[in-house]
C-alpha cells in the first residue's frame, strides 16, 4: 500500500515568525508580492538573504 498524503519536503519550512509592519510597509510588501508573483514569506526570505549575503 503506498503512502497517503504529501510527499516530505526536503527543506521543511516548520519555523514561524510573527512581525508587525505599519500599514505603509505592508502595502509596499504586498505590491512587491503582486508585481513578482510571490508569496509574502518568500519575499521575506529573499529579503534575509540578502541581509546575510547569500542568493537563492
């Protein structure tokens, strides 16, 4: 019998973080999303990589 459900990530992304934006930001994060056709996390994650000098 082969196994339900999705297959596992070989990356998990099981860690969670919450932040607070004011409105102007989230606005500008959300038009970024939009006009990149990513997600916000995605974005985000792009963002710390290029804080810490790396490119995905």
């Amino acid at each position: 019998m082969s196994p339900v459900g999705r297959p596992k990530a070989e990356k998990p992304k099981d860690i969670r973080y919450s932040i607070r934006l004011d409105a102007e930001t989230e606005k500008e994060l959300e038009n970024y999303c939009v006009e990149h056709n990513i997600t916000k996390g995605e974005a985000i994650r792009q963002g710390i990589y290029l804080l810490l000098g790396k490119r995905k």
